[in-house]
C-alpha cells in the first residue's frame, strides 16, 4: 500500500538532485531508477558533508553544482515536506526510516528526522505520549549508531525528549487526582481502567531508567500542589504496569518525602517480595535493604544459608539419617542444614547441601490421580529441584511451582521413631496449615 507515496518521493528527490547536476546520469542505462536515485543522492551528499558540528540555524552546503549552486538543509527539509505533507503519521514515517536506511547519511537523517518532528507537532499528534515515545526510542536508536548520529540530531533528541517528559509528566498525574482516593489501589488493579496511561508507562519502561524517574518527579511536583501527600499514597500503584515500576515509583515518593516511612514501611517490603530483583538497578538494590525480611535478605544475599522450621522447636532441614528422605534437626546439627543457594528469576531457587552435595526434591507420586492432602515426597536427590520462595513476613513458604505443593514439617503424625520428617501439603490448604509451612531462612555464609 505504500509503493505509490515510496515511489513519489524518491522521485521528488532524484528530480532535484538532476536540478542541481544535470550531468550526473551516466550512460550506464541498465541502472534502475530507483538504484541510480540512491547513488546519485549519496554522491552529492559526500561532496560537501560538513565534518564540524554546526549549530542548527547555520545553513549548512550538501550538494554543490556544476553551476556553483549550492543546495542547503533548508531545501533538502522542504523536498521531503513536500513529499509527506498530504500523508498521514504512518506512512509519512514509513517512508522517511526506509529513506535513512537506505541512504546513510548524517545530513539526510537529521533532516528527515527533523521533517517527522514538524509533522508529529504540525499534527498535534505529541499530545499521545505514545506518538511521542515511539518517535523518540526512533530517533535515539539512530544517534546510537556513530555513523548516522551528528550535533544536530543528537540536539533533536534531546528536544524531542524533553516533550516527552513533559507530555508524560501530565498524563500520570491524572490517577493522582481522583473524585475519591477510596478504594482506589482496587481500581488501579483492574486493567480496563487508565489504558492510556498503563500504555504510556509499558513504553516508557523499555526506555531508560532515568525517563521514567524524570517524568515521576514533574508528576509528583504539580499533584503535591493539589493533594495531600497521605492520600497520594493510594495512588502509587497506578504509576506502575508491575512491581518493578511499582517499586521504585514508592521508593522515590519516600525519598521526596521520607516523613511518610511508616505509612509506606509495609508496601515497599510488599513489592519488595513481587519483584525481579535482577533487573533492579544497584541504586534501588541500596534503597531496599531495610525493607528487606530477614529470609528474603538471606536468599538474596548469603553466600549459604540455614533453613529452621518455625512450627516449634523442631530444628532445621536436612537428609534424615537412616534414608533419603528430608528431616528437620536440632541446632546441635546445623552443620548438616547449610545449603548453596542458585538464584533465578521470579523469587525461585534451587538449593544444594554442602554437606550432602545433594538437592532438595519433590518427588512427583500424582500418577494422574488426585493429590493427596499431604504425603512423604521430599528427598535429597543429585538432580537440581526448583522452589518457589512466597515470602510471609520474615519467614518464607517454599512451593514446589510444577506439582504446586508447600515444603511443610512440624506435624509430628509424620515422623518415625528415629526420623522427623518432612512432607508437602497441597497449595489449596496453605492458609489453613500456614504454621506448618513456614520456615526461617538464615544467614550461614560462616559455615562455607
């Protein structure tokens, strides 16, 4: 569907650069049009391509003629405007990236680039910060590349960035003011409401970290003229697409104003527990250490670590004596308990006994059948078992996320004469049996 404009354009151009060297056609009449139009459009372009940096009102000379004419950016920028006036967003900037590929040009692309920004704000199209963020992510992949970049574009980026701020900075703040702040984490929850603004913010975090941190500032400055800062608080969470963005919007809302640590104490921590901590930056990694639970601060950061059942005094987790089996321990044994820890994503973990050099399992005894309440399944094996930490307070809940069975022990109904063992327990029945669920993570790096 864009053959036509493709082709009206690169016509447009080829008869001007004709204009200005009628000469240049070479009696090679096997060369397509459209090739010789490329050829021709580079060849005068590296004639006279400016090796300094200009300022952007300076003409600058990029195709010089036999005739001594000199075409100008003001010309090459009123060619292309002329040749995208009449067509729309899309096609307009369809036709202008397939024109900076194939003519690599630092000239040709900041001109281009700068025609599309006239349209975009000719066309008021830069009040959808979406319209904004794509042209922007565009323009920045372009002066990325050192062959194409130039002062003048990198300039351009940074004009076309600072409306996008701008333009951000307003569309976020309208979930700060709603007719009510009741009830209003539910409504942030649900994903039919602020499309436009869940759009925005999945954009803006492919971009840099930075943007986004900028845009909240401007946000949080024109919304703590107007709202009580307490109340503001109900609407952190419409600010995030996911607990990453989520996390950070509180952790600048507290930094601004850190009178509020004790109403946001249990949200971060919250967060804190639902986010990939891989893709946190090392300045947000800082942040959270005193929001960090003491066995999610262990699994993150111990080099190994103990694992104590908090039914009652029934020790920590290890292989039983007599068999492969899992056993809790009394304190005296803590040795046995020290375990490596493999981090992956999503708050999963594999564990490896240092002293047995063997891996905490749940054996799979479905068979198809229905699963049982609770059963005898987790063994040490030499085979590497994923679990699933659920963080409760300062205790952590390890599931089996294939089968989606608990790690539990305390119930003294399962144990033998010489052996306390431990069991799984179906996720459905977690909250009734939650005590039996729950075990400590502690720090054991001193025993590696």
């Amino acid at each position: 569907m864009l053959v036509l404009p493709t082709l009206l354009i690169k016509s447009i151009l080829l008869s001007q650069v004709l204009a200005l060297n009628p000469n240049a056609v070479t009696s090679n009449t096997s060369e397509p049009v459209l090739d010789m139009h490329v050829r021709l459009f580079n060849e005068l372009l590296c004639r006279r391509e400016p090796r300094e940096p200009v300022a952007k009102s300076a003409i600058v000379a990029w195709a010089p003629t036999a005739s001594g004419h000199v075409a100008t950016h003001s010309e090459l920028e009123n060619i292309l405007w002329a040749a995208v006036d009449n067509y729309d967003w899309g096609s307009a900037s369809h036709l202008f990236k397939e024109l900076a590929t194939k003519t690599q040009n630092a000239t040709v692309h900041y001109t281009a680039y700068k025609v599309l920004w006239r349209k975009l704000t000719a066309n008021k199209l830069q009040y959808d910060p979406t319209n904004l963020l794509d042209f922007y992510a565009t323009v920045r992949n372009v002066t990325n590349l050192v062959a194409t970049s130039s002062q003048q574009l990198l300039e351009l980026e940074l004009e076309i960035r600072t409306e996008l701020v701008a333009r951000c900075a307003q569309l976020l703040e309208v979930p700060l003011h709603p007719p009510s702040f009741e009830g209003l984490s539910d409504v942030c929850k649900n994903e039919s409401n602020y499309q436009l603004v869940r759009r925005t913010l999945t954009q803006l975090e492919r971009l840099e970290e930075d943007i986004f941190v900028e845009v909240l500032n401007i946000t949080f400055d024109a919304a703590a003229s107007l709202e009580d800062k307490k109340n503001i608080t109900q609407a952190l969470n419409c600010l995030g697409v996911n607990a990453n963005q989520q996390l950070i919007v509180h952790l600048l809302y507290l930094e601004r104003n850190p009178d509020l640590y004790a109403l946001l104490y249990n949200k971060i921590q919250k967060l804190v527990s639902l986010c990939d901590m891989t893709r946190l930056k090392p300045q947000h990694l800082i942040r959270i250490l005193p929001f960090l639970p003491t066995s999610m601060e262990a699994l993150h950061n111990a080099s190994a670590v103990c694992i104590r059942n908090v039914t009652g005094p029934f020790g920590y987790l290890s292989e039983c004596p007599q068999t492969s089996l899992m056993c809790t321990y009394s304190a005296n044994y803590k040795y046995r308990s020290v375990y490596s820890v493999e981090r992956l994503l999503g708050s999963k973990y594999i564990l490896r006994s240092i002293y047995w050099q063997r891996y905490i399992m749940s054996e799979n005894r479905n068979n198809g059948s229905s699963v049982p309440a609770f059963i005898k399944n987790i063994y040490s094996s030499g085979t590497p078992s994923v679990w699933q930490a659920v963080f409760v307070g300062n205790n952590v809940a390890l599931m089996d996320p294939t089968m989606r069975q608990y790690l539990c022990g305390g119930n003294q109904t399962m144990w033998s004469s010489a052996e306390q063992h431990v069991y799984s327990r179906r996720a459905e029945d977690f909250l009734l049996y939650q005590h039996e669920c729950l075990w400590l993570i502690e720090d054991c790096s001193s025993f590696m």
